[in-house]
C-alpha cells in the first residue's frame, strides 16, 4: 500500500496585476513625502509650519496605507480604508483652500492644489485605492489546490 502525501494548499498573492502598482505608487509617495516634509521641516519650519506640518502627515497617511495594503486581515483592510479616506479628505480639503485661500499656504504641501506638484497623483490615488479595495475584501482570496 502507497502512501500519498497531499501537498498543502498555494495561497495566491494577495496582491498582483494592479493592486501590486497601487501599492508602488502608495510606496513611492510614501518616500516622496517623507523626503520633502523631513527637509521642509528641517530647514525652514517657521516659514510654513501648517504647510509642512501637513506634508509630515501626508507621509504618515501614505506610509500607512502602503502598510495596510499590503498587509492581510480585516483589521488592516479597515485601516487601510481609514487612511485613504482620510487621505481623499484632505486632498480635497487642502487642494480647495489652497485655490481659495493661497495664503493660507505660503508653501505647498503634497496635498496643495489637489497635488498639482505631483501631477494629480494625490487626487486620483485615493479614488483608485477605494476601488481596488471594494474589490478586494479580506477573506475573498482563491486557495489553490
């Protein structure tokens, strides 16, 4: 008698195709806001301090939503839309004052003029993250067997 040994389950990535670039543009404004807010605030905090006080949040709101994407589970999926709300809101907010208001803001943030410095990359990326996470719900990947 032959003994046949199963082989255990694949998990498939829990993210490919466009979820894996979300997440690269998530990382890469992560990094591009990190880097400009720690020299902003270094350099010249006092010229612009709700300015680059903002664009620190930025960073965190970015790192965070990289992370939450990325990670598994129903807790991260939530913080995951936390942030991206979070981070449409005040797209939107910022991005309106600043058109409204510029005063207000004697220095960009990230999220000044909806993310014009950025090509509108702040404004459009929340939208996409919404939708891939709609999509993508904890608990729906596909086990292989």
């Amino acid at each position: 008698m032959t003994s046949r040994t199963s082989a255990p389950p694949v998990r498939r990535r829990r993210i490919s195709g466009v979820g894996l670039v979300l997440v690269a543009v998530y990382g890469i404004l992560a990094l591009a806001a990190t880097g400009r807010s720690t020299v902003q605030i270094l350099t010249d905090f006092s010229e612009a301090p709700l300015a680059y006080t903002l664009s620190a949040v930025a960073a965190v709101v970015y790192i965070l939503a990289t992370v939450a994407l990325v990670a598994r589970g129903v807790l991260w999926y939530r913080i995951a839309w936390i942030t991206i709300a979070f981070e449409l809101l005040f797209v939107l907010t910022v991005g309106t004052l600043s058109v409204v208001d510029a005063a207000l803001f004697p220095r960009d943030t990230v999220w000044s003029y909806y993310g014009l410095g950025y090509l509108l990359v702040p404004l459009v990326l929340p939208v996409l993250g919404m939708l891939w996470l709609s999509r993508h719900r904890p608990g729906a990947e596909k086990v292989e067997s």
